[in-house]
C-alpha cells in the first residue's frame, strides 16, 4: 500500500519563499568561490566598512563584560537615547517606554504579530521590499497588493474600494526599496488621512531615512493624530553600514510595544548585547552618514547616467536608498533575464517580480564606480544583443 506523503513542515512556512535577494547574493558568493569575475548588483547593503569608532566602542565595551543578556526590550541608554533621536530627527514626540530595541527585520514581524490576527488583511503598494509578502504570510496574514502609477504614486479612489472589515494595516517602505522613491509630505499627509478614516494601522519602514538625495524625510508618526495609530521601523544596517550587527528598533504606543516585547522575550530574549552599545555610539556619528550619503549619490548619478543610454529601458529617478529599479520592454520575464546576464555576462540583477512588478529588475549601486561601469556596460551589451 502506497502511503501518502505527510510534510515534515508546517503549511505556515511551507507557504513562503526564500529571499530573493538572500538568495542571488549567495549564489554571487558561490560564483566567486570558483574564481569567476562577477558584477554584482544584487547586493542590499552599504560596501563601507562600519565605521571604526562604532567598532571601537563596541569591543571597548565588551570588554568590560558587557556580553550577558540586556533588558529584553533594550539597554535603557539606548531606548532613550533613539526616543531623543525620533523628536529631534523625525519630529515623533515619544519617550523610551515607546522604544523596543530588536534585530533589524526582525522588528517587521514584530509589527505584524502585534497588530494583526490570521486573515486580517494588510495593504501593500508594489513595488514593495521582496520580503514584506513573506513575512505577511508568515503571521498568517493576506496581503491586499494594489499597483502604484509610473510615479509611484497612489490612488487613494482605487484604495478606498479595496479596504473590507477584515483590513487592519497598511505597510510602507519610505524611502522604497527597490524604487529609490522618496515620498513628500504632501502625500504622507494625504495617506494618513486614509489611514484614519479607515481605523487602519500604519507600518512605516524608514530603514533608509538618511539616504535621501533629493526632497526630505517625512514621519507619518509626527502627525498629532497618527501617533497612536503608526509603527515606525528604522534602524543602523542601511545608515551606517552595520548589516551583520543586526541591530534596529521600533517606536509605537506603548500597548503595542509592551506586546512585542512579550513576543520578544519569548523567541530572541533581546538583541545582542555588543550591537546595542555599538548602536549607542552610532546615533553620535553623523559625519560618516553624510560621507557615505555623498558617495553613494555620486554613484546614482553615475549609474543613472549609463542606463539612460541603454535602448530597451526605461529608468525612474530614485530619490533615495541605493536601487535603481529600470522597467524594460522585452518579451523575457525577470527570471530568465536575471539567469540570461549571470550566464552570458557575469552580472547579477535581482529580478523584479519577487517586488511585485515583472518585467522590471532591480540594481543596487552599493558597488564601486568600476563595477558600476563595468557591469552596466554589459547589461548594455546584452540588451544590444537582444534587438
């Protein structure tokens, strides 16, 4: 008798996919192991070193035994030295009991696990960060996707017809990744209106707040009558090229923040001990930030100067973060066109579908200028060839 098949994984991760930019970067890594030139834009993270006063302070600290478990929702120096940062900086007036210190991503779920119940419905404008769909899924959620313009922008007529009973939050990534779009207050202020008629909650990713080359960052959460209806997420991987510290925060009601620091303390404890002082010592350091921000515009400019060139695509100009995201007008999905340059021309691309927008694909220029040059040349080549 021939027995059924009973899966050794829950339906619950069974439903997800992994990262797909997880997933091109480690097979850039395997590439390199055998000794092949790649041109690698598939990369989500700064190719700065962090900086080494954070690197000082922290192994300073360490060795002065601060390497045990910290307060699972922070060290209280840095809860309230972030709360300091979010009044001055992002003009959020909040204290440290509205601060959960956590691992970058982690705070996504976080967010979710807090707010929604399994079938509650979260909106989300495409293109979106590749993994937001995943992790929506993950918390037993659905995401309600909706198509922006070729601005990015929203239609707020289209929205209001998509929002049921079972519609509980709305997730935005500002600056966008993998677009670059910096939203204005205008809008902002326009989507909190949205937010409130509809006694939404609003996520609001800013992991990319201080790499913005044009406009200026704006906090939903600084609205007086948003504050108790916004979970803002930002942290230090993307600011200060401290991706491996894992280290990021979330600042919301305080009912909110109490929850996930419950959920917390039963599945990390709390975030590492030697990233939260490095943390500490960051939120002092704002001449690297600009140093870094000044770099990778010039590197924006450079990138964007060489697609334009390219017959075949078309290129929005991404105010902030480090992608550019070009739509194209062949008749090949994003997969295979991804497959098509790591094959033909030793580059990687992430493809666009996992961002909800196919027959686009997404660059990262936290590379250097050579490879910027290099690797545009050939996804340029490749496009020629193709006509």
């Amino acid at each position: 008798m021939k027995l059924a098949f009973v899966s050794m994984v829950s339906a619950r991760v069974n439903k997800i996919n992994e990262s797909a930019t997880v997933s091109m970067s480690n097979r850039a890594a395997e590439l390199k192991a055998e000794g092949k030139k790649i041109y690698n834009f598939g990369i989500g993270e700064p190719d700065f070193k962090t900086p080494q006063s954070i690197i000082d302070y922290s192994y300073k600290m360490a060795g002065e035994g601060k390497t045990h478990y910290t307060p699972s929702a922070g060290i209280p120096e840095l809860r309230e030295k972030i709360a300091e940062k979010m009044k001055k900086k992002n003009n959020i007036d909040v204290s440290s009991k509205n601060v959960l210190v956590t691992p970058t991503k982690f705070s996504l779920n976080l967010a979710l696990y807090t707010i929604i119940d399994p079938g509650d419905e979260v909106m989300l404008p495409a293109p979106y960060y590749v993994s937001y769909t995943d992790i929506i899924k993950l918390n037993e959620g659905k995401a309600l996707i909706f198509d922006t313009d070729e601005n990015y922008e929203f239609d707020f007529d289209k929205m209001r017809k998509m929002v049921s009973p079972k519609t509980k939050a709305f997730m935005l990534n500002n600056p966008v990744n993998p677009t670059g779009k910096v939203y204005s207050e205008r809008t902002l202020r326009q989507l909190s209106d949205f937010i409130l008629e509809n006694n939404l909650f609003l996520i609001s990713d800013e992991i990319y707040e201080d790499l913005i080359y044009k406009g200026k960052m704006f906090s939903p959460g600084s609205i007086k009558e948003m504050k108790e209806k916004t979970v803002t997420l930002s942290g230090f991987s993307k600011s200060y090229a401290m991706t491996g510290w894992r280290i990021g925060y979330m600042v919301a009601p305080e009912d909110i923040i109490k929850a996930a620091n419950k959920v917390q303390q039963q599945t990390l404890t709390c975030a590492p001990s030697v990233s939260q002082y490095a943390a500490l010592n960051a939120l002092d350091d704002e001449d690297d930030v600009i140093e870094m921000r000044n770099v990778f515009n010039k590197r924006r400019m450079l990138a964007l100067s060489l697609l334009k060139e390219i017959d075949g695509i078309n290129v929005y100009e991404p105010e902030g973060a480090f992608y550019i995201f070009p739509g194209y007008n062949k008749d090949i999905k994003s997969s295979e066109l991804a497959m098509d340059l790591l094959n033909n021309q030793n580059v990687i691309i992430t493809p666009g579908l996992p961002f909800g927008a196919e027959k686009h694909f997404r660059i990262s220029y936290a590379t250097s200028d050579d490879v910027i040059t290099e690797g545009i040349s050939r996804i340029k080549k490749y496009f020629n060839s193709k006509n």
